[in-house]
C-alpha cells in the first residue's frame, strides 16, 4: 500500500484528521483539490474564525438539535478545551468573546490555517494541493484506495477518510463530492438543505430597511401561525429580507417549514426588555412629557430613524398628529406594533449561500466511536459531510474538528511484520 490512510479534504476537518493520523505514526496523504487548503476556515467568522465555544459539554450538544447525540464521544475525546490547547501549542493564543465565542487573538483566520498546515508538515503528512479526488476505490466491502483526475495510478491505502465539507460555498471547494461517493458505496443521504441561511421576505419592508441592524431584539417564528420557536440576540435587514445571527440560527427550522408547505411569519419584539404593562407606561410618560411633539418626533425616541416611517404606517398614526391627540387605543396599536413587528417569510436564500449544510452522510450508518463507516470498512467520514449542523457560535467548527481527529485517532496503524510483510 502507498500509504496507511489517504484523507479526502483539506479543511478544518481533514487537516485535523490528517494531523492526528500522522502524531500517532501514519504514513497520511492528504489530497486537497483546491490550489490550497484550508479556503473555507480562512472566510470562516468573517474572516476572524469563531473555532470553537466556551460553552459546557450539554449546552453545547443542544446547539446542534437532533443530531448533536451522535458527536458525544467524538467531543469526550477531542472537545473546545482540547482545540485552544492544540491551537496555543500550535503558536495561535485564544480568546473568549461574547457568548462565549472563541477567536484568535490575532482575529485572523489565516492564522488557523497556516497553524493546522505547519502542524500537518511537521508530522509529515503528504499534503497535495490541486488535487481532486474522483472515485473511490472499494473492493469485497472494504476500501482500497481513490483514484485522482488527471492521474493514471490510483493512491492506495487501507484506510480512507472523507472530509470533503458540505455543499455550500462551493467555490471553497466545497462542492459536494463526499456524498456522492457515500451513496454511490451504499451509505443513505439525508436531503440536503441549507442551514445558517439568510431568510427572504414579502413586500418591500425589508428591502426599504436594508442596512439597519438590530441589536437585543427578540425574534419569534410562528409556523402556520403557531408560535415554535424564539431567539433573542442581533439580526439584520436586507435587500432580499433579513440576516444576522438570530435569523441564521432559526433559519434551520424555517426552511423545513417552508419545505413542509407551512406559511412562515416572523414576529420582531423591539422591546423584548419591557412587558406590555411597563412599555404602556413607559409610553404613556414619553406622549405626556413630548404632548405637543408631533407622533413622528416622539418616535425618534424609540426607534432607529430607519424604522420610524414604516411604523407610522403600520400603526395607522399620521405621522404630524401631537402627542396629546394620540388616543388610548392609537397607543395600544403602538405597543402591539413594538412587541409584535410582523414580517411574512417567501423563501430562503439557496444551498450555495448557506453557512453550513444540513443533512448528509446518515450518521445511524457511522460508528460515533471511530467515524468509520458502518457499510464499508476502512472508509471514515468526518466534518459537514456528515448529518450534523449547529447554530452560529464556533459549534460547526468544533464538530468538523472533533470528528476529524477521532476519525485520525481511529485509522488502524499496521504492525512492523505487516508493513514489511513478514520479512
Ligand atoms: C462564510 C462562512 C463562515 C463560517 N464561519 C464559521 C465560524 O466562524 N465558526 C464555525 O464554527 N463555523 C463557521 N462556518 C462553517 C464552517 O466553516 C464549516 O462547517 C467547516 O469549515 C466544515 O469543515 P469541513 O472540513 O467539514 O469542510 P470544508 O472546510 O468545507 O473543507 C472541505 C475541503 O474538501 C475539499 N474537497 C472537496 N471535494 C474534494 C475532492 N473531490 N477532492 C479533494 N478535495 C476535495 C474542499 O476543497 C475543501 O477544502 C462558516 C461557513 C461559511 C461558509
């Protein structure tokens, strides 16, 4: 064999693989089809690379749904505290921001990237740049090795891992590829759908807001006019409709919604600080002491300049009125209208613009223990190829690390007698 295991991908999830298939003593190729790797994790956080989250061990499972059950022992034996202990060994120091957000210090993803490559080199592993992988080589239920474009001869090994990302952002590289070849050997995709995703909205509301972002609000979904879900934090107007991290998190049950048929409507709180009762008398006390402000003059008080006209409308209040005409009931509309700023979801922006893919690789069809496939021995899968996602905060990240390493940490490593076969 050419090499004791070949790793498919070079990003957060591969590299790691490789890494640790090489630390403990592996013969590890590393075929990255990309002129270079590491592409995603360098636009990842904005180009800063959120890594990984503070966050403890049950808090940060449920950050993924569903599926955060399957990374458990993936996480028990590679997690966040292990990640900033690899990075700091690896010259990039951390540090935890708000919602407890770890970032370099150097606030440049690239510095990740060039740590991971240094690391992979140092170890040894065969890192080849522009090369895309085709096909996989499978015989009698077990992988042989992968075959390359442009290359006559195959890459033989006895252990392979797929880390070819999801299917979003393809220009990263990440096109794909990994779930073909997983249902091609038998493995079950779970569709594919974009997660982390920004959401489009009818009418022209959003679109006349574009730009204003809003911080401590509260955003509730109502699906089919029931209310499911609710996030507080910071989100963003756009030209299509609205974005921003709260947004982003919803969005995955958003688009099943959207999938299943059902009408999606969002509710804003802009005062998600103050009850209804609180916010009449706080309104009740900025009408009085501004009664002969005009009602477009009080609201400035209130609201982002951005939003005042698109208030005055929906609360049916002419905009010269003065304060003190505004009757009770006027008042009560404008408190709904606070706590309640609807918008009506028409869609979501497409796969290839999503943070992260949903659905993948089945994870019932891997072992949690080793990342093996449990169809087809020697072929492992870690990262996005996988049915896991998570919101926005590093959990992504995180995932792509902790199943690239267990994934390394499995491949068998051959005895003397078999590498020299016996001689
Ligand atoms: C704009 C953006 C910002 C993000 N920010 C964050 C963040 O701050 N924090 C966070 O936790 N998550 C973030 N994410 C999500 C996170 O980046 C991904 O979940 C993570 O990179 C997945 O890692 P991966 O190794 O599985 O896949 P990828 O990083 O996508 O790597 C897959 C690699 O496989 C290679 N490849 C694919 N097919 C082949 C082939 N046929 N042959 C050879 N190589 C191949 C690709 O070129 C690529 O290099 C962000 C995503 C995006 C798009």
């Amino acid at each position: 064999m050419d090499y004791q295991v070949i790793v498919i991908g070079g990003g957060a999830a591969g590299l790691m693989a490789a890494i640790r298939a090489a630390e403990r003593g592996a013969r590890t190729l590393l075929l990255e089809k990309m002129d270079r790797p590491g592409r995603k994790l360098r636009i990842s956080g904005k180009g800063r690379c959120n890594l990984t989250n503070a966050a403890p061990l049950e808090e940060f499972i449920a950050h993924f749904g569903p599926t955060g059950r399957f990374l458990r022992q993936a996480f028990h034996r590679f997690f966040a505290p292990d990640l900033v202990a690899f990075f700091e060994e690896s010259g990039v120091r951390t540090v935890v921001e708000r919602g407890g957000r770890v970032f370099p210090v150097s606030s440049q993803a690239q510095d990740v990237v060039d740590a991971l490559v240094r690391r992979a080199t140092e170890h040894g592993v065969n890192l080849r740049p522009r090369s895309p992988v085709r096909r996989l080589l499978v015989a009698e239920g077990r992988v042989v090795g992968v075959t390359v474009a442009g290359r006559a001869r195959p890459f033989r090994a006895p252990a392979v891992i797929v880390a070819t990302g999801g299917a979003s952002y393809p220009r990263t590289g990440s096109t794909g590829d990994g779930y073909r070849w997983a249902e091609a050997v038998g493995h079950t995709i779970v569709p594919l759908r974009p997660a982390l995703i920004p959401l489009v909205t009818a009418g022209t509301v959003a679109p006349r807001l574009q730009g204003l972002s809003l911080r401590n609000v509260t955003v509730r979904v109502l699906v089919g006019g029931k209310r499911t879900a609710e996030m507080f934090g910071e989100m963003l107007f756009t030209h299509f409709g609205v974005s921003g991290p709260i947004i982003l998190s919803l969005s995955r049950l958003v688009v099943d919604a959207l999938r299943n048929g059902q009408a999606v409507t969002l509710s804003l709180d802009l005062k998600p600080a103050l009850d209804e009762h609180t916010l009449d008398r706080r309104l009740l006390r900025d009408l009085d002491s501004q009664g002969k402000r005009q009602y477009r003059t009080v609201l400035k008080g209130l609201l982002p300049a951005k939003l005042i006209p698109i208030c005055i409308e929906q609360t049916r209040i002419p905009a010269r009125k003065v304060a003190h005409q505004i009757t009770a009931r006027e008042r009560a509309r404008l408190r709904r209208w606070l706590k309640d700023f609807r918008l009506t979801v028409s869609g979501h922006r497409p796969l290839a613009e999503a943070l992260v893919t949903a659905g993948g690789v089945a994870t019932r069809e891997v072992n949690p223990r080793t990342m093996e496939s449990l169809l087809v021995r020697g072929l492992y899968f870690a990262g996005e190829v996988l049915d896991v996602d998570a919101d926005t905060g590093g959990y992504n990240l995180q995932a792509a690390f902790s199943t690239g390493w267990l994934a390394g940490n499995s491949i068998p490593l051959e005895t003397e007698d078999e590498r020299t076969g016996g001689r």
